[in-house]
C-alpha cells in the first residue's frame, strides 16, 4: 500500500475534510463546522500570501520544499536540478499524510492538505468541496483579504492552478474532479451559513452511518 492511502482507522470524533477554489469561504465555512461538530479546525498549509509569488517568496521551509519537488518554474529549476529536486516527493508525502491521520484520529475539520484522498477509505469522514462562480469569488475574496479585485482575480487564477497542481505531482489525484466529495457547494448561491448548516448535518449522519 502507498504511503498516500493508509490503511482505514477510526476517528474517535467527526472528521470534514474540505477543498476550496479561492475565496469560496472555507475561512469561514470551517470554523463554524469545526465549532458546531466540537473539533479543531485546521485552515490551508500555505496561505494565498504564501503562494502569490511563491517562486520568489518561498523561504527555506516546507513550502519551499514542496515547490522544489514540483520542479519547473514554480522553483525556478530547469534541467538536471528538476530531476534531483523530485527526490523529495516521498518524505513530503509520508510528512503530509501522517500530519492529516494524526488530526484526523482526534476529530477535525481539515482545509486542503488532500485530506479528501487521504482519508478516502474513512468511513466516518466527510468530504465536501466548495466552489462559486469566479466573480463571486474574486470579489468576496478581496473583500475579505482587504485587496483590490485585479489582485484578487490573479491570486484566483494562480492559486487555483497551483494548489490543483500540487496535489496532482504530489498524490496524482486532481481535486477538481467532484466524484471524490461527499458534497459538492456553491457558496455564492447557498451562502456561507447554509453551507456550515448542510456539513455539519451531513458530517453527523455520515458518522452515524459508519
């Protein structure tokens, strides 16, 4: 078995795992779920800050790494370095993978970090993604960020090509295809209560279920 797909455990209390296109609310969506269900909440390992410029902003810790691993020109690498550079794949994967267990064993609500792939074998686990038209979500998003709608809308363009792109070098899943998800949520239509609303039922009658 890979170390990408562990063996199924049980969570003592519920688990969410949840997957956003930028600035569909996930910042607000999570907290409320994770207050509601009575466990922690974990936002994104890299903050849309993070990952603006993140070829000339990485430092020397985990993000630099991943984008290492990723070769290319998220790490600025061409040639013999991309090759050298993608040996780092399986200690970021196993570091990964027994982060989210380990959160997910004490009951949590976990933003991004392929918890949805991870913990696909979970019966009690609750995936959901959550998306919006891209003006809605640009517009929330700089709202939200205090930053104006063109920075906002090219964050949204990179972010969401990155984040997509690392779970796809790093796992080899996509998590865009909806198939993977419990639910699927439009927050611009729905909103950010109603959505809280809905996973936190569907997160208390799938662990009923399992």
């Amino acid at each position: 078995m890979s170390p990408s797909t562990p063996q199924p455990d049980r969570a003592t209390r519920p688990v969410v795992t949840i997957f956003e296109s930028y600035g569909s609310g996930a910042d607000e969506v999570g907290p409320r779920v994770a207050e509601a269900l009575g466990v922690a909440f974990h936002a994104q390992a890299f903050s849309s800050e993070q990952l603006e410029e993140p070829a000339e902003r990485a430092d020397e810790g985990l993000l630099s790494r991943v984008l290492t691993a990723m070769g290319g020109s998220y790490a600025a690498l061409d040639g013999p370095a991309v090759a050298m550079a993608q040996r780092d794949d399986h200690e970021l994967v196993l570091r990964n993978t027994r982060w989210v267990t380990d959160a997910a064993r004490a009951g949590a609500v976990i933003v991004g970090r392929n918890g949805a792939m991870i913990l696909a074998g979970w019966p009690e686990a609750l995936h959901v993604r959550l998306d919006a038209a891209v003006p809605w979500r640009v517009g929330r998003a700089a709202r939200a960020a205090g930053i104006t709608p063109d920075r906002a809308a090219r964050r949204q363009r990179r972010e969401d090509e990155l984040r997509a792109d690392m779970s796809i070098r790093l796992y080899g899943w996509d998590p865009r295809v909806p198939t993977g998800y419990d639910l699927v949520l439009n927050t611009g239509t729905l909103g950010v209560d109603a959505c809280a609303d809905v996973i936190v039922q569907a997160g208390r009658v799938k662990a009923r279920a399992a």
